[in-house]
C-alpha cells in the first residue's frame, strides 16, 4: 500500500517498505516533533493492489444456499453477489480517492505510532480546536458531512463565531494510522496519543475533543484524564469507561435479563437491542484473530462482516443503501482492505478487556469536563419516545457520577453512525455545546 506524501522545504525522505504491501514510512525521528504544516498526506493506492483485489472478488467460492435471498440469517447471499459484482465493475476507487485527497490529509508519528489525519482550518473570528474520534468499523469518512459546517459556520447558515479548527484523525491501527508495532492498542491509549497529537504536535494549549461509537470512549478518557487541556467534550454515545470489564466484558448488558411481566412490546425491543449489539462484541473480544484470519484473506466475508454493523446499527429498516451510497460503503470497505488492518481494528476491542482502563483520579464526576450529548431516535431506549430521551438519561442511576452535563439534544432521526445519519443535529449539538465554553 503506497501513500505517497509532499516532504516539507526542508527535505525530509520517506522510505518505502513491505507491510500488507509498501507503505510508506516517516522514518526520520523528528517526525515526533512535527507540526501540521509537514508531511502532507496524499492517498495513492498502487494498481497491483487493486488489481489483486479484483482477482480475490471474481474467484470467490460463495457458499451453498438454499434460499439465497433469505435475511433471518444475516445478510442475504443474493445481496452480497450484487454488491460484490458492482465493486468488481462499477466500483471507481480512483474517484473515492480524488474525494479523500480534497481534503488537507497529513501524517505523522506520534510517540512512534503514525496517525493520519484530515485538518479543515476554521473560518471565523476565534476558532477553536475540535479533534473528532470516528468508531468501528467506520473510518474517518463518517465524519465528513460535518467538517466543513463546523469550520466554517457562516457558509452553512450560522455564527461565524462557532468555528472550528477540525482535526479528524484515523484511528491507530485503522486505515491510514498503520503500521502499528504495539499489540495493546485500546482506547485510553488511543486517548494518551490523541493530546500528544493536540498539545505536542499541533501546539494547541486548550482544545475540544468530540466521538461517537469506540470514538466516545476515547473522548471520554480525556474528559477524564486530561480535562484541565479541554474546553469541553461532545459524546454520540453515553459509553462508559468501564463498558469493557467486569465478569462479561464481551456482552454489553452485564448478563441482564428482562424481568417476567414486562409488556411484551417492551420486552421485544429490548431483546432487539441486545441482539443489534451481541455478535460483534463478543467475537471480537472472544475470539478476534480468529476472525481477523479470515477477514483479512477474504473481501467478500471482510465487507459481509462490516455491512451487517452497517445495516443493523444504522436506522435503515434493513435497507442499508438508504442510509450509505454503495459507493461509500464499497469506498469503506476498500479502504479496510488496502491498509490490511481489520485485525488491528478489532483488537481495540479486547485490548480494552485485557489492558483495563483505570481511573486517573477519584472526583466525581469521573469525566470532568463539560459534556454535551446527542442522542438520535433508533438508538432511544426501548418505550422511550425522543421526547422523553433527555429526561430518562438524566434519571437513570446508572449514569449518576458519571458527567457534567451542559447540553443535551434529542432528535428523532438518525442511529449509531451519528455524524453521517444525521450531519445537522450533529452540527447544532456540538455548536451549542461549545458556545458558552470557549
């Protein structure tokens, strides 16, 4: 995998080597000391790869199927062939990669790790830094119907005093932040790197962070540790540092059951929630190089795994193409495939198991910094109307202690891939949140 990068006027050489393919390195050690302003980043993916691509689609051995157009199993066979044909000859990775190269793209290293990032420079009298944390399997793309509304407001309709400096970085071990040499990658380092990047890197004495998915924990560990550096922070999920630990760390319920007498209504959405949740996390915890063996050998079964999150986590009635263009999901799922990292990505998830988060200090609340939220409509707890959202939150004990609450928005359109499914209520959140705190 070739990245090809602009070295600033004062020369520095990059160095091509093999891992899943060339990629290039920053191998000059001052890399850890660089500002923004080196190391443009430009996306260039060799043919070879590509063509190495093609050839692994058209020779896939595609399972038996009685009903091939059967969904009470997981995702259709017959939908599969479709998508797999349309990524086989209609799919232009050249143009998704003209898109991504739109946008000013930089990498550099930061305690030894590479991270990749996109900067768009606000737009206004006095912008403040926002470094955006994207979440699994998603890629910093998910971020960018909002990049340029949060940098430059008065373009999209709104105060040119709520700009943003936006920096949306990939994650360590996720597509352009590879290779990685650190096999205990999780989310509170993930955090540790991201103020290196902030404060060490880019300079910025105070900044705002913002994450949904995998990216609210990382948010969150730094409303934690490093909230004194904040203005604030912005959660699509109220996830909490702890999610990954106890007796079931692999099941995000902690073994609950629902209790006899629940309306059955009630009953089967909560069961619905559990199941939407359940696979992924457990396999990924429980077993994660057993899937990544397969995952990084097979296209089909990589983007078969990725689509089904896609699917049943976005607020698409099943029809996940009227929530994600097939271009953006193909788009997605090539990008995984080129960088080879699908199994770096999933292990964040038992890293996090088997190198546990601990508290930095023993305050109350556990995340200090001012914290805004937006909560969309088909993640609203089972019975619970977006009316109710905000109320319920704020009631439910299993929250108490946990944040400094300054904004709350509810919304009733949207999922778990918050900023894409629904860029404005994103936009109008994370404005509001940040205005009495800059």
């Amino acid at each position: 995998m070739a990245y090809a990068r602009r070295a600033r006027s004062r020369g520095r050489n990059a160095d091509a080597h093999q891992a899943a393919g060339e990629v290039i390195e920053l191998q000059d050690q001052e890399a850890t000391s660089m500002t923004d302003s080196t190391d443009t980043f430009v996306v260039s993916v060799p043919q070879s790869q590509l063509d190495d691509l093609k050839a692994r689609l058209m020779g896939t051995r595609w399972p038996v199927d009685i009903d091939e157009h059967e969904t009470y199993y997981g995702t259709s066979i017959a939908f599969m062939k479709e998508l797999v044909d349309y990524w086989i000859n209609d799919f232009d990775w050249r143009a998704a990669e003209t898109e991504i190269n739109t946008y000013d793209n930089h990498r550099v290293l930061v305690d030894g790790v590479p991270i990749h990032y996109l900067r768009e420079r606000g737009k206004g009298p006095a912008p403040i830094p926002l470094i955006l944390s994207h979440g699994w399997p998603w890629s910093f793309r998910e971020w960018t119907k909002v990049v340029k509304p949060l940098a430059d407001p008065a373009s999209y309709g709104g105060d040119p005093a709520d700009a943003f400096d936006v920096i949306v970085p990939s994650l360590p071990g996720f597509g352009f932040s590879t290779p990685i040499d650190r096999p205990d990658m999780n989310f509170w380092k993930m955090a540790e790197l991201w103020h290196a990047l902030m404060t060490e890197h880019l300079g910025f004495a105070k900044y705002a962070a913002g994450g949904a998915d995998y990216g609210a924990l990382i948010t969150a560990q730094l409303g934690h540790a490093n909230a004194a550096a904040l203005h604030g922070i912005w959660l699509g999920h109220p996830v909490h540092l702890d999610v990954f630990q106890g007796e079931r760390p692999w099941d995000g319920t902690g073994g609950f059951m629902v209790p006899p007498g629940v309306p059955d209504e009630i009953r089967n959405g909560i069961l619905a929630f559990q199941y939407r949740y359940a696979s992924h996390a457990a396999v990924h915890i429980l077993d994660s190089q057993n899937l990544s063996l397969g995952l990084a050998d097979s296209p089909v079964g990589m983007l078969a795994w990725i689509l089904r999150r896609w699917t049943e986590w976005s607020d698409s009635d099943g029809d996940v193409e009227s929530v994600f263009p097939r271009d953006h999901l193909l788009a997605n799922a090539t990008l995984w495939w080129v960088t080879n990292t699908i199994t770096t990505s999933v292990r964040s998830y038992v890293n996090a198991n088997r190198y546990p988060w601990q508290p930095s200090h023993d305050r109350v609340p556990i995340i200090e910094a001012p914290t805004g939220f937006t909560f969309l409509g088909f993640e609203n707890p089972p019975g619970v109307g977006t009316e109710d959202r905000v109320r319920v939150f704020l009631d439910d004990v299993r929250h108490k202690g946990w944040y400094n609450p300054v904004h709350l928005g509810a919304h009733d359109r949207g999922g778990h891939f918050t900023p894409w499914e629904n860029p404005e209520a994103v936009v109008e959140d994370i404005r509001a949140t940040f205005r009495n705190l800059r």
